[in-house]
C-alpha cells in the first residue's frame, strides 16, 4: 500500500542516518476505504493526491510543533511516500481524516519511492502558515486564510536518490 508519511527536513536527516522512517507508530495517510467512499468519483489517483495533500497539511502541523519547542526548520513541508506492507497498516473511521492511517512499524527508507517537498518559492508563505496555524486553529478567519495561502502551492517531486540533495 502506498502510504504518505508527513515529515521535516530535520525529521528526514535522522531518517536517513538511522536508515529508516520511526520508531512506529508511526501516522501516515493513504488511499483508505473510508477516503474511497467519501470521494466516490474519484480515480486512484485523484485519491493518491487527497491522501498527500493530508499529509502536507499534517507536515505543517509537525513544523509548527517543533517550532513551539524550539527546534529549528527550513518552513518547508516535507511528505515521503513509501510502499508498506498491508498488514503493517490500520485504517481508523475518524471521519475528519478519512485518509489517516497508523503503521505498526517502521518504515525502512528502501520502501520509500519519493519525497515531495515545498519548493524554496513557497518558503514566505509556509513561514506565514507556521506563524498563523495556532491561531487558525482557534478559529480566526485571517490566520486560516494565511494558512489555506500555503496550502496552495503545490510540493515538489524528487526521486530517492535526491535526497541528500535536499539534506544540503
């Protein structure tokens, strides 16, 4: 199953020095029966990009945590999508985050097919969104419009063998 796990630049480099995505659990969003259901007439790949799209959404997410806790990031969201094995993947009926799934175990970086990352033009904005993202949360109207703004800009595809490029 294709899974799309949100992650970090910094999240990205201990990955690739420990050789693998985790420890699990790990949160990761995928192409689900509930997902299907609810976006009937969509292709798979339609579905395949709502999945990354919840991914980079969570990714977001994850930068302004770290932020919070003072660990320093390039605002760049990160989403590696990785082929994992069935068994090793539950789907939950939240019916928010249709596509949210929990793996059991980690994902060794062999499985991953690619990354997808925010390119450097996007940087002001997803800045912007970190900033914006609690107060969104809380429901303030000019916070979610600064955070959908980041939302629009599409992540960029790169293989495996680009990613110490990236951890540059």
């Amino acid at each position: 199953m294709r899974v799309y796990l949100p992650c970090t630049l910094p999240a990205l480099a201990k990955a690739v020095d420990a050789g693998e995505l985790g420890p699990a659990p790990l949160t990761g969003y995928a192409v689900t029966p509930a997902l299907t259901e609810w976006y009937a007439s969509g292709d798979t790949e339609e579905l395949e990009y709502v999945a990354l799209t919840e991914a980079a959404r969570a990714s977001l997410r994850m930068l302004t945590a770290d932020r919070a806790d003072g660990v320093p990031a390039a605002p760049r969201r990160v989403v590696v999508a990785a082929e994992v094995p069935d068994h090793a993947v539950s789907a939950g009926v939240d019916l928010e985050e249709r596509a949210r799934v929990r793996l059991a175990e980690p994902v060794p970086l062999a499985k991953v097919a690619s990354v997808h990352i925010d390119d450097l033009d996007a940087t002001s904005d997803i800045e912007a969104a970190i900033v914006a993202l609690p107060a969104a949360n809380g429901g303030d109207d000019d916070a979610r419009f600064t955070v959908d703004g980041a939302e629009a800009h599409e992540l960029m595809w790169y293989a495996t063998q680009e990613i110490p490029d990236l951890l540059r």
